[in-house]
C-alpha cells in the first residue's frame, strides 16, 4: 500500500504492506517465514523532483524475514533513479542500477501519449 502527497520538495509517502507472503528453497527444504512483525510497519520518503528516491524511515525487519529476502530497502529497488533530461523516443538511459529506454510515442483516446 502507498498513500502519497504533494510536498515543496517533491512527493511524500507512506508504504507498507498490509499481507506479505515469502518462500524460498533451500537444501534444507522451503524457508517460510511468519511475516506477521513487518506488517504495518512504515516506509517513508520523499521521492524527488528529479525522480530520486530518499528514504526517512524504514521499517524493522525481522531476522527470520531479513534470511528469506531483504526488505528494508524494498522501495529503494522500486523506485530507481530516472533519468537526469526527458528522453526522446528511442534513447535510452543508463543508471546506476537501471536502464531506461523511451519507447515511441502512441495515440490514445485523449490524445498523444508520451511513452
């Protein structure tokens, strides 16, 4: 879940998850961890005009989740930064950990859309 709101500095926001499920398989068998201590547990931050992401809270993880997946920096790998300058169709962009490519521009019913 994400509650967002317009700031001078950028867009503000909440996020948690309201159920959460993990597996993962391991020589010793399937890893299921009960994921009942993160839930409701907030991620804050700020997510910049430039469309970099700057975490203010996190949430605990707790060590039988943190063994399965790593979830403190979840909204860190979701909002990768963007590109620096709008992208003309075809161009592509490479971060830090992302590439972005623009694709070509469609029509829709209200209008162009910018891809």
């Amino acid at each position: 879940m994400i509650r967002a709101r317009d700031t001078l500095g950028g867009v503000a926001f909440d996020a948690w998850y309201d159920s959460l499920a993990l597996a993962r398989g391991s020589p010793a068998g399937e890893l299921r961890p009960d994921t009942d201590g993160l839930l409701g547990g907030r991620y804050r931050g700020l997510l910049g005009p430039d469309g970099g992401y700057t975490a203010q809270a996190r949430p605990f993880v707790p060590d039988e989740v943190a063994e399965v997946a790593d979830l403190g920096a979840a909204l860190d790998d979701l909002l990768p930064p963007l590109a620096p300058v709008a992208l003309a169709p075809g161009q592509t962009w490479r971060g830090p950990s992302t590439v972005i490519r623009r694709l070509a521009d469609t029509a829709g019913a209200g209008g162009p859309l910018r891809r």
